[in-house]
C-alpha cells in the first residue's frame, strides 16, 4: 500500500495502533479510509502521504482562517494548559519529559488528550506541552491531571482564509484535532521565520 496512516495511534478507526489498523486493511477487516486522516482524494489533500485532509470547514461545516502545525521538529502544534488543580504541577513535580492525561473539559471536549510535557511552570501551574498518541501513555508511565482548560496554542500557522491578524479573535483548526472542529482564539504573537508564521493564540473557545 502507497498510503500509511501517519502514526499517532489516535485509536478513533477502532483500532489500538496505526500498525494494527493497517494489518486489518491486509485482511480485509478494514478499509484505508476507515482511519480519520485518509485523504480520500479530496482537491484539498496536497499534503504528502500521512498528513490530515483539510477541506477549509470543520466538521459542523464552519469556516476556519489558518491551520496551526507544529513547529519544526515537532510532532503537534504546542497547547498550553492549565489543569483544574493547578497545584498539582508543583505537588506532583511535574517536570519537562513527563506524560500527562485529560480532558479538556473547560472548553468542553470529550476527547481525552495524552499530552507530553515541554515546559511546566510551579507557580502558575501552566504546562506547555504537545499532544502525543495514546501509545505514550501505555504501561503507567503517566500522571491523570483528569481535566484542564485550554489557554492558548503555539505553531505554525497555514493560511486557508485569512492570514493571522496581532490581536484578532479568528477561527482556526489545530493541525490532527480529532474532533475536527474550529477553535477561536485572540492571536497575541506573530513571528516570521524561515518556516512560516509562527504564532501564538490564547483565550481559546470552542
């Protein structure tokens, strides 16, 4: 098969690994576009193989203006956080390198997010993070912060509509959200790099 699923083990195809899904594409138990992030042939997907298709609507049919994706090197857009006991960072120690789950229950989220740890700050009890497949979390290696709210995004922004604007709420799309639905967010940082627009968005809203 030319096209493989690009690996985050999301589980949303019913199966438990991407490896997994594609064993029972072999057999016949599955088809390619089971999995969420198949291409399907839409004018949209210009991506190489393994990238999420866009059509420029979410899947309430909104319009959104950007798609935020990681930063070079990186495996998803950054998600800053703050869990509902804050206090727990300091508490619990929770260090770059650690591995926390949740929901992100303050914007109303039903899908459980395994997140890994860049940056964590005790006193606000902020974590800077990126979101990582479940595989991550397998085997205990994890701490349940069990909820948080969402407070901003970091990565770099592909234009669909409207290119980010310093100080504007807009519409965008975290690059892989499982959902597939538009977030909005005051965009406070705009920086022109080598590999795009890196920008940062906070007070994020669902």
């Amino acid at each position: 098969m030319a096209w493989q699923p690009p690996g985050k083990d999301c589980g949303a195809c019913g199966s438990p690994t991407c490896e997994a899904f594609i064993a029972l594409v072999r057999r016949g138990g599955k088809s390619l576009p089971d999995c969420v992030f198949y291409p399907a042939g839409t004018p949209a997907s210009t991506g190489s193989e393994g990238d999420a298709c866009y059509t420029g609507r979410d899947v309430l049919g909104g319009e959104y203006d950007f798609i935020l994706n990681p930063l070079p090197g990186e495996v998803s857009a950054r998600k800053i956080i703050l869990p509902f006991r804050p206090d727990l960072v300091e508490k619990w120690e929770i260090a770059s390198g650690d591995i926390v789950v949740g929901r992100p229950a303050g914007a109303g989220c039903p899908v459980q997010h395994v997140l890994s740890v860049i940056h964590a700050n005790p006193v606000s009890g902020l974590l800077t993070c990126l979101v990582v497949g479940p595989r991550a979390s397998r085997g205990g290696g994890f701490k349940e912060i069990e909820a948080y709210h969402i407070v901003g995004f970091e990565g770099i922004a592909r234009t669909v509509r409207r290119e980010p604007t310093f100080g504007m709420r807009q519409r965008f799309l975290p690059g892989h959200c499982m959902m597939n639905l538009t977030h909005t967010g005051v965009v406070n940082m705009i920086l022109a790099q080598s590999s795009g627009l890196r920008v940062r968005v906070e007070d994020i809203r669902l």
